[in-house]
C-alpha cells in the first residue's frame, strides 16, 4: 500500500488515525487471496458456514460500544446512533446465517425426467460502502454475500474505514476463514475502480452518489457485471388534512435531521395540504429550533456535525439568502456544523426543493389535493423513500401505489428494516437489499435436467 488516507473527527476537525490507501496491485492480490478462501468457504456444510456468521455477530455484539465509539469518533453519529448501527449489524449477521441452510433450489415439473435448479455463490463480491451509514451499509453486502458462500472485498469510504477494519478483525477472531472478508481502504479512482474494473471479482454493490453509480454501473456494463445500486434520494412526506397533524409535526424533524440529514431516506420534502400548512407550520418551526445539536459522544445530543468541510460547503450553497428559513443552533467553533434547518415558501423547482442536499435541510411545500401531492412527490429523479400521513386507509393505499418509490411507510417514518427490502425507483437505484430474497442476489441459478427416458 502507498500514500495514506487521513480520518478526521468531525466534531472537531482534528485527525484521529492515518490509514494506509490501496493501489490497484493491492486490490489484485486482494482478489487472488479471496478466489482461494471463497472456494474453501463454499465447499464447507452450510450448518458451518452458518455457525461461523453466528460466531461472528455474536462478536460484534460484545464490541458493541467499542465500534459504536469508533463510528462516533469518525463520522460524527451521536452516540445513540451509532450503537443502534453496531447492533444492526449483529442482527444482519444472525438472519444473515438463518438463510444459509435455506437458500434451496427448486424442482420442476417437465416430461421425460425431472428438472432442478441450484443456488450457486457468484465468487468474490465487492463491496462499495459510504460514509453516512458506514458500518450498517457495508453489512447489508457483507452478510448475505458471505451467507451465500461468497467472499467479500469491501472499500470502505476514504474518511471512514475505521469500522470496517474492526469488523474485518472481528470476523477473524469469531473464526472465518483468513482473506474471506478483506477490506480495503483507499481511494474511489484507485482502489474502487481497480474493484470495479477486475475481471475475477464477480459483482459489485455500491452505496454512494447517483452521480458515481453511473459511472460504476458503466464500468460493471463493459465487463457483463451485475451490480445493485443505492444511491440518491429527496423523499417526501406528504401531510394531509385529515391525518393526525400533531402526530405528523412532532415525527417530522428527527425525519430529516437524523444523522444530520446524511441520510438518502431524509425526508426533505415536506408536502402539506393548504388547509393545514399554517397549523403544520407553527407546530414544526418550534420543534426544528428546539433540536439539540452538539457533541455526538453526548448521551443527551440529538443532531451531530457533517461529515466534512466540503459537506458543509454543499450544504450552505443551496440555502441561499432570497430564501425564508426558520433555524435551529449549532455550536461555533472547530468541526463542521450546521443548524437544522426549514426553509418555506420556495419554488418547487428551486434546486434546494428538487436536489438531494444530504444535510439537515427540508423544504415545506403546499399542495390543494390528492393529485396534487402526488404529482409533487414524483416530481424529482429520485425514488428511494417516503411518507404519507392520512387517516383514511384508501388514500394511504392509493397514494401508495402512486408515489414512485421503493419505500413507503404511512403515519410513521420507517424504511429500513433488516428482513424487509429495500432499494430505489429510478435514478435512487437499481436491485434491492437485505429482506428475505437478500441471499438470492450473490448468486446464480444454475438450471439441470435429468432424463428418465435413457
């Protein structure tokens, strides 16, 4: 490895750790190390294979809070967030496991003998990680790939490997295999695109920017790669009359401001039918000033800093002064902080109302009636998440299957869960994650037909 990655405390700005960058040699021998340990993997019984993905959440859950404290330390969660994170994890690794010694062909029926079909791992996933959710994220490949009986290369993002080392270590402690699970810090134009670009590393899942999935999914196309994509979002949440107005209000900030707003399900678009926008309003503005932000390591923080200078540069150039905002207070000083945020009466089209921002900035919108809402909810590139609060249960079905997204969730803010899909409409993404087809996605149907008539 050469040149060095620098690891920044975003609270303060100082440098925590310096870790070494990946060339592209050390991505090849990455992947000749994996091609040997993923061969040995998959040949092992599935109860083993099983039995080690136990061992291993089973570590993660007892460095819990020392990988919660890294993920504080390197991208700025707070503290309550971030151990949610390490035990998401854990549990990813344990359904992960459960679906080993379920992941079955099928036989079907066909004259003249019998016809099965067989599950087979693809070989050496690589894993493209961001820095937002930077331990769940990677676990949402690691897991299932490794389920599958594959081996991983996972590239964490350059400002936060520092989980993704730990959690390799931890993998080797709980008794994987040596090279099964690799990561590999280093830079998107080096280390991700010699990932991206090796003929022996079978797919590649990718977490980041709808700009860099392009290019990744284009680079994957040239070789026939398959790929699974999440990328942008600027969900809605759309308010109607008739829905619980308090309820919507009191469950709206912490929607878009959670992890900041780093987060492509924020739902920064806040849709609300004209006969209740001034009530929604007056209830919301307070609540988005009353936010606590500071020291993530802080039991008592609710909003933390960006992840870095030029986050926090992006975030500013799309709240400009002709806007009308209503703000919260962030600390002065050292790291890379910004105030929640809530701007009104903009055009709908203005890039701040139509563009991902990724920090803790929403945008609150009119709309007369149903249709209106929902052509306002589609009207974006995006369709990652959403929500919709109504009290009538035909409307929540209607405008469900009317908003152009892959995650939806009516009087509440949910999207991901580990054992429910997930993944994007249009330019949010291609393929889904985690639920219970997640093992499905690491590999190929291999089809076999047995004649009875020799």
């Amino acid at each position: 490895m050469s040149d060095a990655l620098e690891v920044l405390n975003p609270a303060t700005g100082e440098t925590v750790a310096t870790v070494p960058a990946a060339t592209r040699d050390d991505v090849d021998a990455a992947v000749t190390r994996a091609t040997a340990a993923q061969r040995t993997w998959a040949a092992a019984a599935p109860a083993d294979r099983a039995r080690l993905l136990r061992r291993f959440a089973a570590a993660v859950d007892a460095h819990t809070e020392e990988l919660a404290r890294l993920e504080v330390l390197e991208a700025g969660h707070t503290i309550g967030n971030a151990r949610w994170e390490a035990a998401n994890v854990r549990d990813l690794l344990d359904y992960a496991a459960g679906g080993v010694e379920r992941l079955t062909g099928r036989q079907i029926p066909v004259p003249g003998g019998i016809d099965v079909t067989f599950l087979e791992p693809l070989g050496v996933i690589g894993v493209i990680a961001p820095w937002n959710f930077p331990m769940p994220i990677a676990a949402w490949g690691i897991a299932p790939a490794l389920a599958a009986g594959n081996a991983v290369i996972l590239k964490p993002a350059e400002t936060t490997p520092l989980t993704a080392l730990r959690l390799a270590e931890l993998a080797l402690e709980a008794g994987l295999p040596e090279h099964l699970l690799q990561v590999l810090p280093g830079r998107g134009d080096t280390a991700g695109d010699a990932l991206v670009e090796h003929p022996d590393v079978a797919k590649i899942v990718f977490t980041g920017s709808t700009r860099t999935g392009k290019q990744v999914m284009a680079k994957c196309a040239d070789r026939v790669k398959p790929v699974t994509l999440e990328l942008g979002g600027k969900s809605p949440n759309i308010v109607f009359a008739d829905a619980d107005i308090e309820a919507a209000a009191a469950a709206a900030p912490m929607s878009f401001l959670d992890n900041t707003g780093q987060d492509c399900c924020a739902r920064t678009r806040i849709l609300v039918q004209r006969t209740v926008h001034d009530r929604f309003l007056d209830l919301l503005a307070p609540l988005v000033e009353g936010v606590v932000v500071g020291d993530p390591a802080d039991e008592k923080t609710q909003m933390g800093p960006l992840i870095s200078q030029a986050q926090l540069d992006r975030v500013r150039s799309y709240v400009t002064d002709d806007l009308t905002a209503v703000r919260g207070i962030a600390p002065d000083g050292p790291g890379f902080w910004y105030p929640p945020t809530l701007v009104t009466g903009a055009d709908p089209t203005a890039p701040v109302a139509v563009e991902e921002v990724f920090g803790p900035v929403a945008v609150v919108l009119p709309f007369d009636d149903e249709a209106d809402a929902v052509r306002l909810a589609n009207a974006t590139e995006y369709g990652l998440s959403g929500s919709l609060w109504t009290r009538d249960v035909g409307r929540a079905l209607r405008v469900s299957r009317a908003v152009a997204a892959g995650n939806l969730s009516v009087n509440s803010h949910s999207s991901v869960r580990y054992w429910t899909p997930f993944g994007g409409y249009k330019q949010s993404g291609l393929g889904r994650e985690l639920g219970p087809d997640a093992l499905t996605a690491f590999t190929e149907t291999k089809n076999v037909f047995i004649s009875t008539e020799a």
